[in-house]
C-alpha cells in the first residue's frame, strides 16, 4: 500500500504536539496533506476531520470500522502524518475537540445538548440522541448562503439531475419525489444502467447536477460531476464528508454529519436538508407551485 510522504522538518508541516500553539490543529495538518495520501487512507482522513470527537475517544479498531478500512491503515495513516501510532494521533485530537469545546463555551454556546434520555442509555435511545444532535450540529454549520444558492439554483433550472448510488440511491429517489410534486422536471441516476448512462449522456448547460455521497464517493457519482463541469452545467454536492472528491467538484457545498453508535452511518440530518431544500423551493413562489401541485397530483 503506498504511504504517504514523510513530514518535512517546517515547523507548519510537524504533527500537531498538545499545547503548542505554534503548530496547526489536526484538523488542517491532515487537509493540508490529504493529497499525498493513498485511497484507502483518504477514508480515514475524511472521517477523523468530520467526525473529530469520535475520532479523539474511540479505539482504532473502532475507527477503522466506521471508516470503512483496517485497523492497520489507522496505524500506518497515523505514522505517515508523523506520529508514533494512533495514540499520538489520537491525544492531537483530544487536545483540538478540548480546545474547540471550550472556545465554544466562552461564546455562550453550549458545548452539548441536553441529553434528550438518561445516562444509562439503551441501544435505540442512542441512535435517536446521535440523529439528534446530528440534526443540530448540522443546522448550526450549514452556510445560509450555500443553502440560498442551491434553491435558487434547483427552481431555475431547466432540469436537475440527482446522482446518487447504494445507500443515496434511496435519497436520491426521494429528492426526486419532492422534486417533481412541485412540477420540475427531474432524473435520478443510480446504478451504471444504461438507461442511467444515457441520462449522463443529456447533461448540458441548462442541468443542474446534484451529487449525494456518505464517506467515499462511488466512481459514478464523481463522474457525473465531472461531466457535468466539462459541459458547464451546475453542480452541487450534499455529503458528509468535507474532504470529499464530489465537494471539490461541485459550486454548491452543504454538509451534514452522520455520527451515529450504530454500524452505519446516520443519514438523518441528509434527509433533513432534502426535505429543507424542497421546502425553500416551494415558498420561492407558494401559489405557483400549489397550482403545479394539484395539477400533478390530477395527472
């Protein structure tokens, strides 16, 4: 597996060290050399910088699970950044979420909700507190101005194309669904049918694409974006993951986090935002789009 370059002795490329203010925070140390990594290690840097507070108090064996990779590609991804192993990596990440949490306390923001259950939770009241604060925290840093851009861009489109596979192909459809109960003219691809090839093949300037992705991107997604940049068509990504491939390539960022205690991630906050999304869209014009409802819903 190839690893990535060793760190220079520039005291801006050194590990992030407990305390010292002179060095960057993990967070930026590992997006600015995300490019040097391999595959496999993208995955792991993607979801540490996401999911920093799982990253700074779980196992590497649990990381790796939610990561998508091994144990051993947490290991070597810790060192090639310039650390012993993953607890060296892993006191970095404690020492940022600290110092994040507390910058957030002096701000008069609460650094965590109130707990929606008690302290001895059972497996189901933990994922519903997970989704809910997913929705939260995602409601907090979502950009107003990217949400504005997108709906904006979705009612004056002359068609919007969703591109999303495996677990998105579902939110994708509903995206779709909501979509066309406001009348627009809407296509989802989902699997590399041919029929969903073709719909690649009828992207032009008038098209908005729109990719879902959670962690890394299926190669479908990122060549839909990349067709859709070269016929100049618009492009926006909802994803978890910052660092991802399909957010470079889109104009339109929105972000949503997906912690969950489960063995998948939570896709909660995601169709929070499609339903937002479409919800935004409607009261751009409520009466004109009543109309288009009741005609659709007489066809």
């Amino acid at each position: 597996m190839r690893r990535m370059k060793r760190a220079s002795t520039n005291i801006t490329e050194r590990p992030p060290a407990n305390g010292t203010s002179e060095h960057q925070s993990l967070s930026k140390y590992i997006q600015a050399r995300f490019d040097e990594c391999s595959r496999s290690q993208k995955d792991v840097a993607q979801y540490i910088v996401d999911h920093l507070d799982e990253a700074a108090f779980q196992t590497a064996e649990e990381l790796a699970r939610r990561a998508n990779t091994s144990s051993s590609t947490v290991v070597r991804f810790s060192q090639a950044l310039g650390f012993e192993g993953f607890p060296e990596l892993q006191a970095a990440a404690r020492e940022e979420y600290r110092r994040v949490n507390a910058k957030a306390v002096t701000n008069g923001q609460s650094a965590a909700s109130t707990p929606l259950f008690s302290l001895d939770q059972n497996e189901f009241e933990s994922a519903l507190t997970a989704d809910h604060l997913n929705v939260e925290d995602t409601a907090r840093k979502v950009s107003r101005t990217s949400v504005e851009a997108l709906i904006k861009a979705i009612a004056d489109a002359e068609k919007v194309l969703v591109a999303g596979t495996d677990q998105m192909a579902f939110f994708a459809s509903y995206m779709r669904h909501l979509l066309m109960l406001l009348d627009l003219r809407v296509d989802v691809v989902a699997s590399p049918s041919q029929e969903a090839l073709s719909r690649l093949g009828r992207i032009d300037a008038n098209t908005l694409v729109v990719g879902l992705s959670a962690g890394r991107p299926h190669p479908l997604v990122v060549r839909a974006m990349k067709l859709a940049r070269h016929r100049n068509a618009r492009t926006a990504a909802i994803t978890d993951a910052t660092l991802s491939e399909v957010a470079k390539l889109a104009q339109i960022k929105l972000y949503y986090s997906s912690n969950s205690p489960a063995y998948v991630r939570s896709h909660t906050a995601l169709l929070s935002i499609i339903q937002a999304l479409a919800y935004g869209v409607y009261a751009q014009d409520t009466a004109q789009y009543d109309d288009r409802i009741r005609a659709f819903r007489l066809k």
